[in-house]
C-alpha cells in the first residue's frame, strides 16, 4: 500500500473539473442531434506483422474506428532496425481511415527495475520507443509504470518518476505523451492503485506529457469493483477524485477471466469474464467518456473474427 504522505494531494490537471459528476449519457430525444451522433472511436490492438500499414487493413476490415499497436516486436528490447521511409509512407497514407490509433509499449520495459543494467535498458527502450510511436503520429504510447521487484511501493514510484523525466528531458521535441496504464498488481507491479498513477502525474516533471490509460480488467483485479453500472460510475468517480478524468486519454475494453481484487491479469471475451456486461454498458453510454478511444485487448486468432463479435457487443450496449 502507498503511504499516507504519499496520498496527501491529489493529482491536478488544468483539463480536471474538480467535483465533476460522472454520469450515463441521458438518452435522446427523438431527433435531436448532439456530440453523441459522432461515431465512437472504437476497436482493438492489432498485429503489425508485414509492418505497421498493415495493421490499418486489418482493423478496417474487423471493422475498427480505432486501434493499438506495438511500434515494435514487443517481445525484443529494441528494434532490429528504424521503420522504413516505404513503410511509412504507407502507413501514413492510410492512417487518416482510422479516428485513432493509440500505441502500447513493450512489455520487457519496467522503469523501477533494482537491476542497474535492466533499468538502464528499459529507459533506452522506452525513449526509441516513444521516438518511433513521434513518426507514427501517435498521441500517446501506453505503459505500464513499472515493478519494484521488493524495493517496495515508495522506492519504485520515485524510481518510475525519476526514470520517466530522465528519458523525456532528453527528447523534449516528441510530442508523444506516455499513457500510464492501470494494472493488475500482479506481483510488484505498481499502478494497481489510483494513488500510484496521482503521484507519478504530481512528481513529474514533465506532467503535462503524461496521461492515463484505465483497463478494466486490471482495474477488477486490482479490487476496484465494477461489476454493475452503479459500482462502475463509483469507481470513475473515485478515479477523477484520486487522478481527474482530464488525466485519462484512453480505455482497455477487456472482461477478466480471474475474480474482483485477485491481482491477476488475464483478459476475456466481453460479457463471458467475471466482470460481465453492465460495466461495459456504462462505459460505452457514459457522456463523459464518449470521446475517449476504447480498444479491446482480448484473445483472438488469425482471422481476428473474435474482435468482430466483441465489438458487435460493444456497440450493442452502447444502443448502436
């Protein structure tokens, strides 16, 4: 747990309304037009395998209005080579069918690493990273802040805060900003709690390049109750209390195979998880999170047909 000195204040945005009510957006009046007629940006992390322009034609076809990539193999610290100038005018040149396209780091990255080497390998990673999401046009690259592997919570915060303003001063015209990612708690990961995110946000120096991601599966993991519509709308207000909606610039549609405060992330199909389908009915009728990019992160094959039916889902509970 974050010590009570850490909690003290709550982190600030000049894009936070202090006191706001969070809330479902009320329904229509037959022929009325407003900002909720706009289509929602909508969809699901996919492969960049054959490269980056590629992953455009597959969130096209699934039927995506948005979507998440790796700028990279994810699964390597750094790339085996820079995108190339093809490749990215490809991408570029089709980019605009999309209303989104969110990044996600790779997961070998942890900014609170007690390892010096590692530490040091995962601020390079996370700069060339964020250098190649800045060609990409991407407005923010999500990150998970990090593990203190036993130094504890204190110690690994400061670290992830250290590290984040040591790789951002040194690329200060990327206007890339990192997204940090709510998380299971699996382990020692930090950013299962609200005040984990409040206090990075507060002690950065460089806080206006930062945003949040929430995953709903990590945050039911985490022990944030969102199994019904009211839960969910208490757990958003606790949220823009403890770090400020302003603050948050994407959404992790995932169900959760593993129960409430279990700290074990792993995702499932929507409505077939222990969360169930009145927190995504919230979220996809919210008003004040209707302009907010959503993309699934849930188990899917080839042929990407599970993304089809989860988003067919989605757009369901939000009365599409």
């Amino acid at each position: 747990m974050i010590s009570k000195a850490m909690k003290q204040k709550p982190a600030t945005s000049s894009n936070r309304a202090a006191g706001r009510k969070v809330r479902i957006a009320p329904k229509k009046k037959k022929g009325a037009a407003s900002d909720s007629d706009a289509p929602a940006m909508l969809g699901a992390h996919v492969s960049i395998a054959g490269g980056v322009d590629q992953a455009i034609h597959r969130a096209i076809a699934v039927g995506c209005t948005a979507m998440q990539i790796f700028v990279k193999n994810n699964m390597q610290w750094f790339a085996s080579a820079p995108i190339k100038p093809t490749e990215l005018d490809a991408y570029r040149a089709h980019a605009g069918k999309l209303a989104f396209v969110m990044g996600h780091s790779g997961y070998m990255i942890n900014l609170a690493a007690v390892n010096p080497d590692f530490l040091e390998k995962s601020r390079r990673a996370l700069r060339d990273e964020l250098e190649r999401a800045n060609q990409l046009g991407l407005p923010f690259l999500v990150l998970h802040p990090g593990a203190h592997m036993g130094a504890g919570v204190e110690q690994g915060l400061k670290r992830v805060v250290e590290s984040i303003d040591i790789v951002l001063s040194a690329i200060p015209e990327i206007t890339t900003r990192i997204a940090l990612e709510t998380t299971a708690g699996q382990g020692t990961c930090l950013g299962a709690e609200f005040e984990h995110l409040a206090f990075i946000l507060r002690e950065s120096g460089h806080r206006r390049r930062l945003c949040v991601c929430a995953d709903t599966a990590h945050l039911f993991a985490a022990g944030y109750d969102i199994s019904t519509e009211d839960d969910t709308r208490r757990v958003f207000e606790q949220f823009d209390r403890t770090v400020g909606l302003g603050r948050l610039a994407g959404i992790h549609l995932n169900d959760s195979k593993t129960a409430l405060g279990s700290r074990v992330d792993r995702h499932e199909h929507i409505g077939k998880g222990r969360i169930g389908l009145p927190a995504f009915r919230w979220i996809m009728r919210s008003a004040e999170l209707r302009s907010l990019p959503k993309v699934l992160e849930t188990p899917k094959g080839k042929e990407m047909q599970e993304d089809v039916e989860n988003l067919a889902i989605l757009r369901g509970l939000a009365g599409n």
